[in-house]
C-alpha cells in the first residue's frame, strides 16, 4: 500500500500526468480549433503548447533541486525551486493584468454599445463550449494533485507550477461563460466581471507564490513566532541551559536551523541531546506544515560565573563551625566558584587583635587583595544580609554553621 | 510514599534544586530533613520510607537516591511521565513498583521502556515481535503492577538501540520523562546501566535501594 502511494506522490509522475494533459490539450485544441476554423481555441492550443516547454522546465528544476549537496553547494540546491517560483509569480501578475485590462476595456466598450460579437455558427458554438469546459475541470484536477504532490514532496516549483495550471483552468472557465453569456443567455458581458474575479485570484496566488519565493531567496527567518516555539521545546529539555541563538530560514521547502544551545553535558550527551533535539523539532515543523529541514545545532558551555567565595570560620579548640561575625573570625577559607561549584580552596588564618575593629581591618584587606565576591557568616544581624563592605564585597548569610555545606573539606 | 525525606544541604544555586524538587515530591505527611551531603554517608536510613535528594551521587547503596545534577526544578506539567527502563531481570520489576505508585502521586503516566535485539529472520518492526520471553513475562508483571494502582502506562519497545544508555536517554527526551526510575541488577558485577546513567543523565534519575541479599 505504502508503494502504491509513494508511486502517486512522486513527483516525476505528477509532471508526467501534466505532460500528458498538455498534449491530449495540445492535440485537441488544435485540430478542432482548425476544423472548426475557431483561432481561439487554436491560439488557446498555442499556448499549451508553450506550457509544455514550462513543465519540462518544471521537471529541470525538480531533477536539478534533488542533487545531493555538495563541498560547492554545501546547502544543496533547492533553492532553484524559489527562483522558478518568482518566475512563475511574475507571468501570472503579468497574465493577471493583461486579463483584467482586457475586461475593462470590453466593458466599457458594452457600456458604449461597441460590442464585436463572437462569430461562430451554433454547430461550432457546441464543439468550443465542450473543449473549454473539458479542458477548464482537466486543468482542475490536475492541478490539484499537483499542487498536494508538491507540498507532499517539498517541491515548491511544483506547487507553482499546479497554481498556473489551476489559473489556466479559471481562464478557460471564463471563455466558457463567455461564450454561454453570448450564445446563450445573450449577456455578452457576463465573462468579463469573472474575468476580472480571475484576474484578482490569480493575483493573489502571483503574491502567494512570489513571496515564498523571495522569501528563500532573500533568507528570510521562517517566523519569530515559529523560533521562539523551537527555543521552547529546546529550553524545555532537561540539560539545557539556555539557547543562546537560533537562526533559522529557507533553502527551496527545507528548513535550515542554526542554533547554539548553552548545556554542560558531557560530548556523548551532547550527541544524544541534539538527536533528541532534531526529532522533537523536525515533529513540530511537520506539525506545522514544512516538509523537510536540515539542523546545524551546536553545544557551547554557559557563562561559569567564576567568581571567589569566602566562608568566615571560627577555630574553637580545633572544632570548625562558620563565623556569626566578623570580628569574631579567626580564619577565612577563600573557594574558586565555577558553575556554582567549589574548586580551589585557600584557608588563611586572620590576625586576631584584642578588639574587633583591627580584624576586620585585615580580613577586609585580605578580600580586597583576594579579589573576593561574597563573604559568607552564619546568622549575624540580618539588616547585613546583601551588603556591601567599603571594597565592595556582599555580606551573605549561609543559614547553616556547618562548614561543609558551603563545600568545604574536613580542616 | 516518602515519610522522611533528606536533602542535601549545599550553599549556594547548586543548593536551590533539591531542596525545591523535594518539596515537589511531598505528596504526603512528608518530614524533610536539609543534611551536609557527606553526612548522609554515614546516616542509618530506613530505605523502605526514605528517599534522599541531591545533586552528587552518594558511596551509598542501600538508600533510595534522587539525583537531581543541575536540575533547578522536576518538570511535571502535563504531557510528562515517569520513565521506567525494564530488561529481564528483576530490576525492571522493582523500578516500577516504586515508579508506578510515584507517577500516581504525581499524576503522570508512566512509560516502560526497553530496547531488544533484532530477532534473526523477523522483518517485523514491531519491538514486541522481537521481545525476548523473559522480558514478556517482566512486562506482564509491569502491566500488572500500573493496572492495580490504576496508573496510565504504555510501553515503548525499540529495536536495536545504539546502547541501552543511549536508548533510555532519547527515550526520556522523546517520551518527555519528568524523571526516570531505575534499580540495579542484583548480579551485576561492574557497569551497571544505572551507574552509566548516574554518571551523566540531564534528567534526574530515581536510583532504588539495593535490595539486601543474604
């Protein structure tokens, strides 16, 4: 079952059924539009003709995006597929304003009484109604499979191209109605307010497909709100810190992410990480409608906040506890903090004068020349906590006396 | 489940997560007791009614430890689930009786995990086809122990994982674990997978207490 539907989603068969339409429409159009000496359905024949030399284009691009990357074209070469689309968006603005200043001019001729009437004999009348309409629902639902094929298989020349065929199917409707307008509900100008329907549709799907395009083309970031969810999901994972950049845009319909996670996992973790990464993120671009995408994530250390500690101590009869102040200090143990873990650790004995004022004297001089951050006691007057001593260094309470709460050894 | 828990007592922003996930896990008349992590060496424990919290894996192996790294916070919101890797043995059986009731505690479903070599000759990419029969019979008793507390529980079995550590490890990201339960072997000589994931694992792990063997 799988086979048989990805036979149908390949989209070298969908440009084949687009071949195989163009010449059935090809060789209709032409030989009944010379039968029946109609130029309109002959030019009409013409330009199919011209359609035809497009889907080979369609199918260069197609062959040429799908070649692997390489150490030249390290992103690959989809964004082909973009530049077709831009091509395409300009044909059809250009189509698009060609009809409806056709329809303007023909309405204000109808409202001026100069109609040209169409000049064909009821037995013709029958034969372009049935090739009009006929080729108007084939361009219908060809288009359709093309443009599902298309998005199935992130070829965004394919959708394209099913949007032109879709638009030439809009345009055969309107000679269609045209044709009923006048031969039949005698309302000749019953085609050109379609006409100009059309000439609006097709406009829109010209900006539709032209923006995608220009978009790949010119890099553009697949949506804010798109990477603040994939920052989500990322941040959200355990072992991840922080994501420090996320770049993101288009090459043809794949994705590219670049991103720079802060973690401080181990190599090996860092790979299973970024694995489980790519799978939850490609899961929710499918959720969101992107068929392919190509992840560059990489790992880098978060800041380490390295910084110097001081636990003040207290030496009584060769028991340790943490100082309730620090005159009451008799040595400090100044710790290395990276990562909020305690490296290095230098204890210095304090000069102990009679009064308190000298100790603090030296202890404070002693943090100056140390470079400390933070100087740690335990329950002293709590109007300190967060201080500043005059060189600038927090007073912070620990809230245990216990030594080896703040990660030092055994003195 | 736990009636006293112990968390290690550390200064600083190393501190802060077990001391917050501790109270995360008080789903009872919970004691919580802030201890030195190298006082908890030699703390006479009742592992059946204890757990203890911390960041760096004690010598210990007879007290049920939850390793929570640098993990400021359990992330229990909806779309978790508790993680319980199973294999032949009994570890698997012992994990998830603990696992199963923890995960009914905090409303979250549980995952039975495991990876199983290819069986020779099956094509089948379904991982119960290639299920060894000691490790069916293990996930009958699982199935059996999440249907008698009631609990949400599904399996994930996968074929061939590079590594039973790297098949846990994505199975946690991929299943979004809030924490994975784990018990060691009881024949096990050196390297267990426990002490693989103890070593490295970003999501905290739930190390159960050796069972005592006489």
């Amino acid at each position: 079952m799988n086979q048989i539907k990805l036979f149908f989603l390949s989209p070298y068969l969908a440009m084949g059924v687009v071949l195989l339409m163009y010449g059935v429409k090809v060789a209709s159009k032409l030989s009944i539009g010379r039968w029946i000496h109609s130029p309109m359905i002959e030019g009409d024949g013409w330009h199919n003709v011209a359609d035809i030399g497009e889907a080979c284009v369609v199918i260069a691009t197609i062959w040429f995006s799908r070649l692997p990357p390489s150490d030249t074209f390290p992103l690959g070469r989809k964004n082909i597929e973009s530049i077709f689309s831009v091509a395409v968006s300009v044909l059809l603005a250009i189509m698009a304003f060609k009809i409806s200043g056709t329809a303007v001019i023909s309405l204000w001729n109808i409202a001026h009484g100069q109609v040209a009437p169409l000049v064909m004999s009821p037995e013709v009348v029958v034969w372009v109604m049935g090739v009009t309409l006929g080729s108007a629902l084939v361009s219908g639902i060809v288009s359709t499979y093309q443009i599902k094929v298309g998005k199935r298989t992130g070829h965004a020349s394919l959708v394209a191209d099913g949007k032109e065929t879709l638009s030439d199917g809009l345009i055969e409707i309107t000679i269609f109605l045209g044709i009923v307008g006048e031969y039949i509900l005698d309302a000749p100008w019953l085609e050109y307010p379609f006409a100009l329907i059309v000439s609006v549709v097709m406009v829109r799907t010209a900006r539709e497909i032209g923006a995608r395009g220009l978009a790949a083309l010119l890099q553009k970031s697949i949506g804010i709100h798109h990477e603040r969810a994939i920052k989500a999901i990322v941040a959200d994972m355990y072992g991840v810190a922080s994501v420090a950049q996320i770049k993101t845009f288009m090459v043809g319909s794949a994705v590219i992410l670049i991103m720079k996670v802060l973690s401080r996992t181990s190599t090996e973790m860092s790979r299973l990480l970024k694995e489980s990464m790519a799978l939850q993120i490609a899961q929710y671009l499918r959720q969101e409608g992107f068929v392919d995408g190509e992840f560059f994530i990489r790992f880098d250390v978060p800041d380490s906040d390295a910084h110097r500690r001081t636990v003040a101590l207290v030496c009584d009869h060769r028991s340790w506890r943490v100082a309730h102040s620090i005159q009451e200090a008799t040595h400090v143990a100044i710790s290395d903090i990276a990562f909020g873990e305690v490296g290095r650790t230098v204890l210095h004995a304090v000069a102990h004068k009679e009064t308190g004022e000298e100790t603090e004297e030296a202890l404070l001089a002693l943090l100056e020349e140390q470079h400390v951050r933070e100087l740690v006691l335990f329950a002293f007057d709590r109007a300190w906590n967060g201080m500043h001593t005059p060189s600038g260094v927090w007073i912070l309470n620990g809230g245990s006396e216990n030594p080896s709460v703040y990660g030092l050894p055994k003195v | 489940m736990f009636q006293l828990m112990y968390v290690a007592d550390i200064y600083g922003p190393q501190g802060t997560g077990p001391v917050f996930i501790a109270d995360q896990l008080r789903l009872e008349e919970t004691v919580v007791e802030k201890i030195p992590p190298g006082q908890i060496e030699y703390l006479l424990v009742d592992s059946r009614v204890s757990l203890f919290v911390t960041p760096v894996l004690p010598q210990r192996r007879d007290l049920n430890v939850l390793l929570t790294r640098e993990v400021p916070a359990l992330k229990l919101e909806c779309g978790r689930c508790v993680l319980v890797p199973f294999g032949k043995g009994d570890s698997g059986v012992r994990a998830a009786r603990l696992g199963v009731r923890l995960a009914k505690g905090l409303d979250l479903p549980v995952v039975f995990y495991h990876t199983t070599w290819r069986k020779p000759g099956v094509e089948s990419i379904d991982g119960w086809d290639h299920l060894h029969d000691e490790a069916r019979k293990v996930a009958q008793t699982l199935r059996g122990i999440a249907c008698q507390q009631n609990v949400f529980f599904i399996f994930d079995i996968q074929i061939q994982a590079p590594s039973v550590f790297a098949g846990i490890i994505v199975a946690s990201f991929k299943r979004h674990a809030a924490m994975i339960v784990m018990a060691r072997g009881t024949n096990i000589l050196r390297g267990s997978y426990v002490s693989q994931m103890a070593e490295s694992s970003p999501v905290p792990l739930l190390i159960l207490a050796d069972e005592v063997t006489t």
